[in-house]
C-alpha cells in the first residue's frame, strides 16, 4: 500500500481527498488554509483531522526513509536477501524495522562478539543445528590455546554466547515477547524509603498488569523514579518468556536440546527480556506523553477560544501580600490608563485605604469589570473587591486564571511593550487584559506555562511545543485578527506569516498608519505572494471601504461573494438574511453560478451575513460574580454554578468561586461510563455541581456534576 493508501483507510477517508491534501501540504499550504479555503479538495476536514493526518504522514515518511537506510545498510554488508527485503517493506512501525536490523547493526563488544573473535561461530552454528552430534565432541576441535580457547568449557561457553546473542537478535523472537508481555506483564512499584511519606505514596506498593496502566500513572510513575522515591519495575509472571524463546530454539532432540535450552533460558534472562522491558517502558512513556499532549491540546483551545468581555473599561487586580496587590486599569481597547499598588492585606487601615483609592480609581476612568487574579491573596483580594463594589452596583469581577503572567512579564516581549512599567505591574495588565480578550493576551505566552495540562513537563517537548503551537495557530485564525490593533505575537500566528513578516506589518502600520485594504498588505516588506495567500483571509481590515475586508471571505473568491450577492439581491451592508435566501434559492444552483464549490459558498454566505463576527460570542460568557464565597461556607448538598478549569485522565476541576478548585471525580460527570472526562466537558463550560465533601485542611473540595440539574 502506498502511504495515502494507508492514510485513506486508517482516517476513513477518500484516497482522492488524501492526495490532494499531501500535494497541498507539499505545496507550502498550512493548515488553517487548506482547513477553511480548499474544502472542495478534502471533503472539508477539520483542522484536527488534517493535523493528525499531517502528524501520521511524517512517520510514514521517516518510516520509509528508515526502511531504505536499513537496506542499504545490510545490502552494502552483502547480506539482503529477497526475504529479508520484503520483511523490512512490509514492517508496519519503527520497532519492527529495528528488530530486523538488529542482527546486522555494528555492536560494541560483547560476549558474543568476544566468542566469534576466538572463531567459535562455526561450532554455535553445529551446536545450534541439534543433529544428535555431542556438543563436547564438537567443542574439542576448538580448543586452541593461541586464541584464547584453553578447554572445551572455554569453547562451550563461548559457543553459548553467539547463540543467546543470536536468539536476541531474531526479530520474531522479540516480537511474540513483546505482544506476550503487553498481554500478561506487570508494572509494580515500592518505595525506596516507605517510612518517609510523599506525593507518590499511592505508589509506594502498586501492581497493576501494564495493558491496564493509565496515562497518568505511568507519568507519575516515571517522575517518582527520576526524583528517586519510586523503583518501579516490569515483571512477568511465570516462566511464560523463557519458554517462549525455548519454543523458537529448540529441536525436539535430547543431549544437544538441553545444552541449546540452557543457552536460550540465558538468552532470555540476560538480554531479551531486559532490552524488552526497557522498549516497553518506553512505549509506555511515548503513549502516556501522546496522551498528555493530546490531553493539554484539548484544554488549550477552549481556554484560548474563551468568549472576550469586550468593549468595557477594565481593572486589573495582580494580587499578594508582601509586595502589595499590583492594579492596572485598561481601556476597551486594552490600552492602559492608570496603574498602582495597593496592600489590603497588612490590616484593616491598609485596606480601607487600598478600597478609597480602588474606588477613585472606579469613578475616574468608569471602570465596568474588574478582573482578580487567582494566585497568593486572591482569596482575600477578592473579599476585599467585593467590599469595594458595594459603593459601585453597576461593576462586577472575575477570577482569572493568572497561570504564566509572571512569565510574560519577565519577558524580553513585556520589557519592549511595557518599558516603563515594573515587572510587576505588567503581570497586573496582563490580567485585565485576559478577561477583554483572552486570545490575543495568552498567545504571548509559552502554551506549556499557562497550566492546563497534566504532566506536560515530563513530555518530549518539541512535540509538545509542535502541538501547542498548532492549537494556538488553528485559535488565532479560526477568530480572525485586526490587522490595525493586533499586537506582533498575534499577527504572527496568522497563517502564512512569520515573526519577520509580522514584525515588518506592525512597522508599516507605525510608519504609514492604519491599513485600508488587504491589498495594501502586499506591500510590507518580505510579504510576498504566497505568504499573502496563506494570510489575507485571515486578517480583517474593519477600515476599509471593502466590507468583505472585514470577513473571513478571501480575497480570491471577492468575484463569486459579489456574483453570491447579485443573484440574491442583496446589498454588501445589508446581508443578514442572506443565509435564508440562499436556501431558498438552491445551494447547488447557487455555486454554479457562482462557479465555486458549495462549501465555499456556504461559507462566504454565512461571512457576509455577519461581517466581523466573532465565533467566540456564540459561546457561553463567562461568570462575573458580586459576591464571595470561602472554603467554611461550603456544605455537602450545596449546588453551586462553576465554570471548568482543567479537565484531566481522573477528572474535572471546576472553579466555584473559593480560592480553591473542586476537583470532580470522573466517576461523578456523568451518568454514564466515560473513558475520558474531556467526553462530556471542556475547559471553560459553565456547569451545575454539587459539592460532595470538604476538606478545609487539606484544601480539598470534592463536587458531582451527575447529581446537580445541569441547565
């Protein structure tokens, strides 16, 4: 099968649709383009499925390439044979390619290679024949002093090590070990010093069979280990493995079976099944990492595609004690107003003090929201807010998960967008920046420190970096960016741009002001054709005289929007119902007078009824609270409304309004059974919950969405 045959039936779909996404992505096309502009050429898949898609078609391709290294390997050895060949070529993964190297693969020097060095291969290979012929007899006319072989023990033993090696290197061997292990083995786990207690402790006597691991415990596992508490280790029961490789040596014959079984018993306990262990371990991490990435991108993209508090003076609350709580208030645009350092926390005065110049503050610039971040003294920041609003009814306040805001304001990107400001009074921006628009804040920051995902630090981080990035980008582009106000860290996760090219945008924008056009986008310099293709209909223009220049219609199908507007009579300015008329007029009909594709079409209608939409604002908004509640308020049988923080492998936390996040159990979701919670919720979803037991000690809070009546 050739690789978009293998793509078209592992993804269900048309090899024609395959095709012409691979040509696509070979042609320099990215994703969000081929996802929302050349649906006619891939059945429109969603941004996910050709990510996965890209993913799986680079292993295929490394796969292959490493097949034809490994040919060329052994063919330049003089020992590829038609078998042999065909056996590489038809390998399905990279293990499988590897086993089949392995007998061919230069090794360091081992006992085997020490034994075929004394010219003992020819007498491992009789031994190994088991034609009845007594391994002593053969053994004796080895003996040879000058080559380090003094009896026929000597040569015995060395015979016994070329054939434990070759036993090791036989590929079908590995493989009927390997598919026997993930079936029956074990991973169980003690402690290295059980009396001294520990995060892992539900670890520190823990068995379970290894096809039954979750992702989560191999992660935990895995950390344990390298911060030196936990000794895990894979075990199979039985004898199982030994008589497995026993089954492929031997012949059914008596004196030399036994000599060929003792040297595959020491086969399999010396070499197979410790580098087998160690694969499996490895195959562990690599499928809990996967799992973990793909676990964190699910998270990230409904956090960053949070509905924005638009339009609204906002305040930012940087919250702590011994450096004050940092305050900065920005206007709708995000632009900063005002900033300051109040200390609410040190006594009563200091807070009434820190609530005078709040509320001067309130009044002064007509702030709407206030937005409180969740770290150090947020608890009693937020007690603090809630004082404050009692002079102000018309104002409200979030909490706002402040995660990575400290990384941005030590960055080289803060420090040039806020050279005036302290460091600290930029994490305070940053907040109230986040509740206007989430997006366009958080993309400023490192995916990995905005505190989502479950273990991301343990993850091969250039695949995480690679994920990440991809749900930033397909974020970005499916919202759209304002060419005229988005900052250089937005602009460059527009498709088709780079840090050069946005960097280049925001310069011509400075030197010539506002853009009035795409087509004046042509004209940044290093933006060329293609880039520009990739961009345009991803970046509005809401000052341009072209209405389309603010809608996610690209500029090469302008003709078929206005031939689209003609045929309905419908005006630029005016088409809110053109979605209706459409219908009513034939959507087939319509794209072929149009001369577009019906998916395009669809799209181009659904773009002028709404020109400047933002998908985000059909998502629930978030909560904006006038109250407070603490941790001692809350009972068992309290039903609260909360919006979800993190969804993970053993659960949701969901934010109540305390300080802290009550954790619900994946057992307690839903009614029905789920494999994963991220089946039911994601982050950001408002939900019902009932609050199960609490724990003001320990600071936990344990919830139940299934016994709540979700709206």
């Amino acid at each position: 099968m050739t690789i978009a045959e293998i793509l078209s039936k592992e993804l269900g779909q048309k090899l024609e649709y395959i095709e012409n996404v691979i040509a696509l992505m070979d042609e320099g096309n990215t994703i969000p383009f081929i996802a929302r502009y050349r649906k006619e050429l891939h059945g429109a898949m969603d941004d996910t499925t050709l990510r996965n898609l890209e993913t799986r078609l680079t292993y295929l391709r490394n796969l292959q390439q490493r097949r034809d290294e490994v040919k060329k390997s052994i063919e330049n050895q003089g020992k590829l044979t038609e078998e042999l060949s065909a056996a590489i070529d038809n390998a399905a993964t990279m293990t499988e390619v590897e086993d089949l190297y392995r007998p061919y693969k230069q090794k360091r020097r081992t006992r085997g290679s020490v034994a075929r060095e004394k010219g003992l291969e020819p007498l491992a290979a009789a031994i190994f024949a088991q034609d009845g012929q007594d391994p002593n007899v053969l053994a004796a006319g080895y003996v040879n002093e000058e080559n380090g072989v003094a009896t026929v023990e000597d040569a015995l033993a060395g015979a016994s090590d070329i054939i434990a090696e070759d036993l090791s290197d036989n590929a079908a061997i590995r493989k009927s070990l390997r598919e026997l292990m993930n079936r029956k083995a074990m991973l169980t786990c003690k402690a290295e010093n059980p009396e001294e207690d520990s995060v892992y402790r539900l670890y520190y006597d823990f068995s379970t069979p290894i096809s039954r691991l979750m992702d989560h415990q191999i992660l935990a596992i895995n950390r344990g280990e390298k911060e030196g508490i936990l000794k895990p280790a894979i075990t199979l029961p039985g004898n199982d493995g030994a008589a497995l490789v026993c089954r492929a040596a031997l012949k059914p014959t008596m004196q030399v079976s036994a000599f060929v079984r003792s040297a595959a018993e020491d086969a399999y306990e010396r070499l197979i099944f410790p580098s087998v262990q160690r694969e499996i371990r490895s195959d562990l991490t690599e499928r809990a990492s996967q799992g973990a990435i793909r676990n964190f991108a699910l998270n990230l993209k409904p956090l960053l595609m949070q509905p924005p508090v638009k339009g609204f003076v906002t305040m930012g609350l940087d919250p702590g004690y011994r450096n004050g709580c940092k305050v900065a208030v920005v206007d709708a645009t995000g632009k900063v107003l005002s900033t300051n350092v109040v200390y609410p926390t040190y006594n009563e005065r200091k807070k009434q003090e820190a609530i005078t110049v709040l509320s001067g503050m309130i009044r002064r610039y007509g702030v709407r929201h206030i937005a409180i971040g969740n770290g150090t003294a947020s608890r009693e920041t937020e007690a603090m807010t809630v004082e404050l609003l009692k002079q102000h009814p018309d104002a409200s306040y979030a909490i706002v998960n402040e995660a990575g805001a400290s990384v941005y304001s030590a960055s080289p990107l803060a420090a040039e967008e806020f050279p005036e400001f302290d460091v600290n009074l930029r994490s305070a921006v940053s907040i109230a920046r986040r509740l206007q628009d989430p997006l366009a804040e958080l993309v400023k920051i490192d995916p990995k420190a905005i505190g989502v995902g479950q273990y991301q630090h343990d993850c091969p981080q250039k695949e995480l970096d690679a994920a990440l990035g991809g749900v930033v980008e397909d974020c970005v582009n499916a919202v759209g960016v304002d060419v005229n106000t988005a900052s250089r860290s937005l602009l460059q996760q527009v498709s088709g741009l780079t840090a050069t090219t946005a960097k280049n945008i925001v310069a011509y924008r400075e030197e010539n002001g506002p853009f009035t056009s795409r087509t004046q986008l042509k004209k940044v310099p290093k933006l060329g054709p293609k880039a520009f293709e990739q961009s345009a209909g991803f970046l509005r223009i809401p000052e341009s005289m072209e209405v389309l220049d603010n809608t996610g219609v690209h500029p090469e199908s302008y003709a078929a929007a206005k031939k689209l507007l003609k045929l309905l009579s419908c005006e630029k300015s005016e088409a809110s119902d053109i979605a209706a008329k459409l219908d009513a007029y034939g959507l087939s009909k319509a794209a072929t007078a149009c001369e577009v594709g019906e998916p395009t079409l669809a799209d181009i209608a659904k773009e002028l009824s709404k020109p400047g939409r933002d998908p985000r604002d059909e998502l629930p908004a978030p909560i904006l609270r006038k109250d407070v509640l603490e941790m001692k308020d809350l009972k068992p049988g309290m039903e609260l409304t909360g919006t979800v923080r993190n969804v993970i492998d053993f659960g949701v936390f969901v934010d109540i309004g305390v300080h802290q996040d009550g954790l619900v159990h994946i057992s307690e979701v839903t009614g029905r059974r789920l494999r994963h919670p991220s089946e039911a919720v994601k982050v950001g979803d408002i939900v019902r919950v009932v609050v199960l037991s609490v724990d003001e000690k320990r600071h936990r809070i344990s919830l139940s969405m299934k016994q709540a009546k979700q709206k």
